[in-house]
C-alpha cells in the first residue's frame, strides 16, 4: 500500500465490455489529493482497462495498479476528476480498487 493513503474506494463493475466511469455509484467526484492510484483487485480472473470516455486501453492485469495522476488532474495540480476515468472490465463483477494519497 501506499504511504500516506487516506481513502480508498472500491468497486465492481457489472457487465463486462461496458465501460463505467470509475465515480458511479459513489460520491466520488472531483477530489483534491496528491496522487491517484487505480489497482486491479488481485481476485480478478481478466485484465481490467483503464481509460477516458472514449476508450478504454491501458491494460491492468489482477493486482496490478497505476496512477493516474497525469491522465485525469484538473487545471488545479491538486484536482482529480473521476467522472471522466472509464474502466472496462474482462469478466462480470471484476473490479478495481482507487487509492488516494492526502495533499502534501
């Protein structure tokens, strides 16, 4: 896990080949936070695929994480909008975990 972690979030993704963005269902939004991590969970059978609206490319494979600071930062260098990271999912009900880290 990371150093100074202070929330985490996580979230199954119900049908596969259908893209959500990683906010539904939560309260998850614009946040302020140092680094953002995105992580497959270690129980997923398939790749996961992290990407925008349009598509979904980057291949995570279970356990796998990155961070996503550089893709989805607002004009705020401390910002993260969540409502335009998409993730699409190999298998029914995989899922991935989201790791904030606070603001130094």
């Amino acid at each position: 896990m990371l150093n100074g972690v202070i929330e985490t979030y996580d979230k199954d993704v119900t049908l596969a080949a259908t893209p959500e963005d990683i906010a539904k269902g939560s309260e998850l939004g614009v946040v302020l936070a140092s680094d953002i991590v995105i992580k497959a969970k270690t129980s997923n059978t398939q790749n996961i695929f992290l990407g925008g609206v349009a598509a979904q490319t980057w291949p995570l494979v279970p356990g796998e994480g990155i961070s996503i600071s550089d893709f989805f930062r607002t004009s705020i260098e401390v910002e993260f909008d969540f409502k335009k990271a998409f993730i699409k999912v190999s298998v029914d009900g995989e899922g991935f975990h989201v790791l904030r880290t606070k603001v130094a």
